[in-house]
C-alpha cells in the first residue's frame, strides 16, 4: 500500500527520487505511465500486468477503449532505480505531465503518482473544497 505526500525535484537529465518509503514497495522496475487528472502514475511490474490484462479484455471495437488503451501504452515506459534512488523519466511523459522542476510524489493506494507541483496544489485545493460532497456520492463504496 501506497500512501504519503513527498516533494522532490526533478533535474536536468529528467530523474525524480522516488521516496524511499515507496521504493520498497516498488522494487527495483517500474512502469510510469500517463495518468488521470495530467499526473504520471508508477505501478509495479505486477501491478501493470493486472492494468495490462485489464487493458486487453476491453472491446477493441469501442473507440473509446481503444482511445484509452492508446493513451495508456503508447508513453508507458519501464523505469529502473539508480543506486542515488532516482528514476529517469522519458522527455515524453515530462512533457504529457507538465513536469517542471518542484514535483510531488504521492502514494494513492495501489500505485504511486508524481505530479507538478502547482498542478497538484491547485487539482487538491479543488478536491478540498467538495470532499465531504464526494464522499457522500461514494457511500455504497464503504
């Protein structure tokens, strides 16, 4: 389980730390993804083959599964964890993200997402404002 809020820069060559409190459940590969809301999602490489088999049971006949599946896998990228616990994102998925310089990493449950800084600040500030009103259309949930 993922959870937690950490800031992290991201340098010049493109590499975030991912916190250590999430490398562990990480392990050493990952997939980092496009993601909802103009985040980048990092899952687990068994954690991506559920989404990846997932992914193929939608009908390709759907344009919108298709338009979804594309999106997905076509800037997934497998991501390796060097030795100073930075992971290299691809210029694509910085760019799909927004990413900047200031970032937030953060545990959402079963995955890990790195958002910029001012996009998660101002994505949460709106969050904040209807919590309970979320929570109170998501009741048959709990």
């Amino acid at each position: 389980m993922f959870m937690g809020e950490f800031q992290h820069n991201l340098d010049t060559k493109g590499r975030i730390i991912i916190p250590a409190k999430f490398r562990d459940g990480l392990g050493d590969e990952m997939v980092v993804t496009r993601w909802l809301d103009g985040c980048l999602a990092i899952y687990t490489m068994e954690k991506w083959q559920a989404l990846y088999e997932k992914l193929q049971a939608l009908p390709a006949t759907k344009r919108e599964a298709r338009r979804f599946t594309h999106m997905i896998m076509a800037k997934a990228s497998e991501c390796t964890v060097d030795s100073q616990g930075r992971i290299r994102l691809p210029q694509p998925l910085i760019k799909e993200a927004s990413l900047d310089k200031e970032c937030v990493v953060i545990g959402v449950s079963d995955h890990v997402e790195i958002w910029d800084l001012d996009r998660w600040n101002a994505y949460y500030d709106v969050a904040s404002e209807s919590f309970e009103d979320i929570a109170e259309t998501l009741t048959e949930f709990f």
